[in-house]
C-alpha cells in the first residue's frame, strides 16, 4: 500500500520492459558493423531516455515533461536502431 514503493516498482518495471530489447539491437547493430560513433550516440541517447523516464517518473505518478519525453526518446531510438539494422541488413 505504499504509494512511494509502488512508483518505485513502475519504474523498475519500465526499465525492464524496454531496455533489454534496446540492448540487444545495440548489439546486433555493433556486430553488424555500424560504426562506433553511431553506436555511442544511439547508446547515449537511450541512456538519456531511460534517466528522463526515471525521474519524471519517481517525481509524479501522472503525466510529467521527463516521462513524455523519456519515453519518446527511448521508442525514437529503439525505431533508429531497427531501421539502422535494416539498412545493415540490405545493404
């Protein structure tokens, strides 16, 4: 029943359900070829989409600016990473 521990959990289980998949396309991408700075600039951005999350998050269960932009952040680059990997792939 504590709303400060369930905020908490929200954001663990956020992380969870996003980032693993970000993490193995960043692989994929990297043994695919793409060169370094991409892969720092992709890693970094998804970094910086995870932190907005989290701390728009952990300040307010509702809507806030961190967790809107956290989360659009997080899916541009998931949506970067997939169609760098296509472009790999056809190449």
């Amino acid at each position: 029943g504590d709303p400060e521990l369930a905020r908490a959990i929200r954001v663990h289980g956020n992380f969870v359900e996003h980032v693993p998949l970000a993490l193995v396309l960043l692989a994929l991408l990297e043994l695919g070829g793409l060169p370094a700075p991409w892969l720092w600039g992709l890693g970094g951005a998804l970094l910086l989409g995870r932190l907005l999350h989290a701390f728009g998050l952990s300040r307010s269960s509702g809507v806030s600016l961190g967790r809107f932009y956290g989360t659009a952040l997080t899916m541009v680059v998931v949506l970067a990473m997939s169609l760098a990997g296509l472009w790999l792939a056809l190449r």
